[in-house]
C-alpha cells in the first residue's frame, strides 16, 4: 500500500478534533474511491461523444442565459 500525504488547514484541523471518534484516514479513502467512480462513470458517458469542449461551453453559455431570463421575468413579476 502507498502512502499519500497532503495538507490540511489549521481551521479544518480543528474542526476535526471535535470528532476523535472518527477514522478521518477511512473517510479519506472513501471519498477518494467515490470521486474516482464519479470519474470512471463520466469516463464512460463520454467514451462515445463526439460533443466537443466548445460544444460543453457553448450549452452551458445557452443554458446560463435562459436562467438569467428566467429570474429575470420572476423579478420583474414581484416588484409590481
């Protein structure tokens, strides 16, 4: 087994003290093993796609503006 190091805020530290009653390193190793499934699962989605990275930005810029109209029509609606 490999041993990985990595640093921790002094304010984070602190919070964790509050629980000594929980194996922090298991808690590690398991949202490293889920972050890792989200990726392999993404991995998979897209193994086949043939949408580009400008396509992804393109329908993000799409979708940010239709959110935007939307909030907008809501405020409009309340200030009257």
């Amino acid at each position: 087994m490999t041993d990985i190091k990595f640093s921790i805020s002094e304010h984070l530290i602190e919070r964790m003290k509050k629980y000594p009653e929980i194996d922090w390193e298991r808690v590690a190793k398991s949202a490293v093993k889920k972050y890792l499934q989200k990726l392999e699962v993404t991995d998979k989605l897209l193994s086949n796609s043939t949408v580009t990275l400008e396509d992804a930005e393109k329908m993000g810029d799409d979708i940010k503006q239709k959110m935007w109209e939307r909030h907008k029509l809501y405020l409009e609606n309340i200030e009257e």
